[in-house]
C-alpha cells in the first residue's frame, strides 16, 4: 500500500512523486495493490496521515490483504509507530525503501560498506527501546551481598545497541576512506597522463549506462529499474579528433535522496566534482523532465565541491514528446538531444564533447623517428595535431600538447642540436 501526503506544489506534480515511490517499492520486489493520498499543509504529527485518512487506509489494508505501507516522505519514528498502530501491518518510509534498494543493488566492496554506513546512519537515532524488556545485565552484584542500593538495571540493550552501532560505523568510514585513497591513487595516474575525464550524472533510469556503452561499447548492466548502477564504472572514450578522454558513469540520483546516501556515496560522487566536463542526461520521455533537473542539482549542490560544466543530454528522444525537448533546448544554454538505444545524435554529442574539452597549450614542432612510434601514438592520444607528415629521418608533427608530454618530447624538437 502507498500513501503520501501532498503538501506543496500541483496535483500533477503530487501524482509524479506518488508514481515514482510506486516504481521505487516495484523496484524492490514489492507488488502494488492501491493507495492513497491525503492534501494537508502538513503531515500529521502523530500519524503522519490525519485520523480519518489513517482509518480509510487502515480498511483498504484489511481488504487488499496488503503486508506493507510504504509512506511518500521520511517518518519520524513516533510517525512510524502511530500509524503501525493504526494500520497494524508494517510501515515504512521512503527513506528506508531507497536503502532496500540500494542495498539489493550494491554489488562492489566500496559499494556494499557505503550503503551498510547510509542503513546504520538512518537507524541510530529510530533506536527505541520499550520498558524493563530491554534492560540486559544488573548494574550490581545482585546475590553478591553488595547491600541495598547496589542493584540497578545495568547498560540496556538499547545503549548497547547504540555503542555497537557507533563502533560499526566509525570501522565502515574507515574502511571507505582507505578505498577512497585506491580510487584518488588511480585519478591522480589520469591526470598525471593528462586525460580529461567526463563524468555522466543524472536522474536514475534516465539512460545514463546506456548511453555509456553507446559512447565506448562498454557493455555495462543495462536494466529498465531504478539504482540500476551504485558502483561507477569507467571507460575511455575517444573524440572525433582522436583525442582520448575518460568516460564515468555514476550512481542515479532522486527527488529527496536521503542524506545518508548522499554523505555515503560522497567519495563516489567525486568522480562528478573530480571531472573537467560533466553530462548531465535527462529522461525527455519522463512526465517531469525538468523536475528531474532541478533534483539532480540540489543533490550536486551538496557534494560541496567544483560541478564542472555542464552539457544537458536529453535522452529517450525516440519515445519523448517534441514539444517538451523544444521547451528544455530553450531554458539550458548547453543542450543536446540524442537517443541512447538507436543512436540518434551520437554524433553530435561526440562534436560537442570535444569541443568543451579542455585544449592542451603548449604547442611544439617535432620529428620522431620511426622506431619511437609509441611517442607518435601519445601525441594522438592525448593531444591535438594541427599537421603531420612522414619525412626520411621520421615523423614530423605540429601538435598542442600538455606540459608533461612536452617536456618528454623536448629533445626531438625540430632545431633541437643531437647529442
């Protein structure tokens, strides 16, 4: 059973949130049977629903034969707990259903002690304990002879709980920060080769893995789900101009991603931040293309970090309406529209890319000779040739490299006197 409260903005715009939490429990393994859905100016304290609506749902519960109720908003636990009474069958938030999610999904080390930290972060402070049930050991010697006033109920489970939750927490950052250090080790050895990296963000299941393999042939897990992708994958790619550039596909955001996700994928997430371009693709075929927009950025926003420029991928072009691509190509100032599944603007997006790539600028004059054919494949790789012409002694190149390549090339440098 869903149910959520609708408080601010259209009814429209309540049916979409409604229709991606259904999608969201699918997504988890859950069957739909109904729902409902309450306007107030806010959720009800105590029920989160109001006393009426808590009712009308609780008689739906009894006649669908429902399990579960999956609410359209983060509970507070007295929230939880009031409207359990009510319903008497398990309800849970769409906080703890995104963690479900992602905890099905997460397939990597770095992946799995993430979500475990983002599940142990939203269950700290929900920890309730109800009477003498959950007193574990005497604070006193009872028995012992230690007089009276000596006996007391002792740590109770639940302080016991809270501490081990800490201690399992504070092992998982660490854990995360020494995978970090593997995953920076390997950024720094690209950047140190000076090739760019393109990270591919968006609204999950906009098409972002799909459009990755369309790019590099990759062939990365492609599903009609949500959360598809937590762990991120990267591939290199090459631009029309022969340069080579790194391609990351990452983890999908949402309307409302919890907090603790966000603070847990952050090291994942700096693959964005991290980037000299990033692709921002949206689904042109989602009711609420530019609600997905707004919901990626407030999500970037948080990261803290530098959001490089931004290119907007509209995908799904073949089954998205005209009219709603018009509207999008019109308010984003770097747009591209494409169809990931038949290729349809491939192309153009390759021009684009290496259009907004940054340039190398140091510019050199270089004659290699044939039994160095290495050095010549570095100079196309990862710089940009203005001429090239085979000569006696070997190859003569105009090129614009980056400082690094060029100081290995110093000594084949035209006019450069042989030692």
């Amino acid at each position: 059973m869903l149910a959520a409260v609708w408080t601010t903005g259209t009814a429209t715009d309540a049916e979409n949130s409604i229709r991606e939490l259904a999608a969201l429990a699918e997504t988890a393994g859950s069957q739909i049977l109904d729902g409902v859905m309450q306007r107030r100016t806010s959720p009800d304290p105590g029920t989160y629903l109001g006393q009426g609506k808590a009712e009308e749902l609780r008689v739906i519960v009894e006649a669908t034969g429902a399990d579960t109720v999956v609410c359209d908003g983060e509970l507070s636990p007295s929230q939880r707990r009031g409207l359990e009474d009510k319903v008497k069958v398990k309800v849970i938030d769409r906080t703890a259903l995104i963690l479900d999610i992602f905890a099905q999904h997460a397939k990597s080390k770095e992946g799995k002690a993430q979500v475990e930290l983002a599940q142990y972060e939203y269950l700290l402070p929900r920890l309730r304990g109800w009477g003498e049930s959950m007193s574990r050991q005497a604070g006193g010697q009872v028995g012992a002879g230690n007089g009276m006033g000596s006996r007391g109920p002792g740590e109770t489970k639940i302080e016991l709980d809270r501490r081990r939750i800490r201690t399992k927490m504070a092992k998982l950052r660490r854990e995360i920060a020494a995978m970090k250090t593997s995953r920076v080790t390997m950024r720094d050895s690209r950047r140190r080769n000076a090739v760019p990296a393109v990270a591919i963000a968006g609204y999950t299941n906009a098409g972002k893995s799909s459009l990755l393999n369309r790019l590099t042939g990759a062939g990365v897990l492609v599903e009609n789900a949500l959360f598809a992708t937590l762990d991120p994958t990267i591939r290199r790619a090459m631009a029309p101009d022969g340069r080579e550039f790194t391609l990351a596909d990452t983890v999908g955001f949402v309307r409302s991603l919890p907090t603790q996700l966000v603070e847990a994928f952050r090291s994942t997430l700096e693959e964005v931040s991290d980037s000299d371009l990033l692709l921002h693709v949206v689904d042109g075929s989602h009711p609420d293309p530019e609600g997905q927009i707004s919901a990626v950025r407030a999500v970037l926003a948080e990261l803290k970090g530098d959001v490089p420029k931004e290119i907007v991928v509209i995908n799904k072009i073949d089954a998205a309406d005209p009219e709603v691509i018009n509207r999008i190509v019109l308010r984003e100032p770097r747009v591209i529209a494409v169809s990931a599944r038949s290729g349809e603007g491939i192309d153009k997006l390759l021009d684009l890319i290496q259009e907004e790539l940054p340039r190398p600028d140091v510019e050199i004059d270089v004659l290699v000779p044939y039994d160095r054919g290495d050095l010549v494949s570095k100079i196309h790789e990862r710089g940009e040739v203005l001429t090239s012409e085979h000569v006696e002694q070997g190859t003569r190149i105009n090129a614009r490299v980056n400082a690094g390549l060029a100081h290995l090339l110093a000594s084949y440098r035209v006019g450069t006197p042989v030692a």
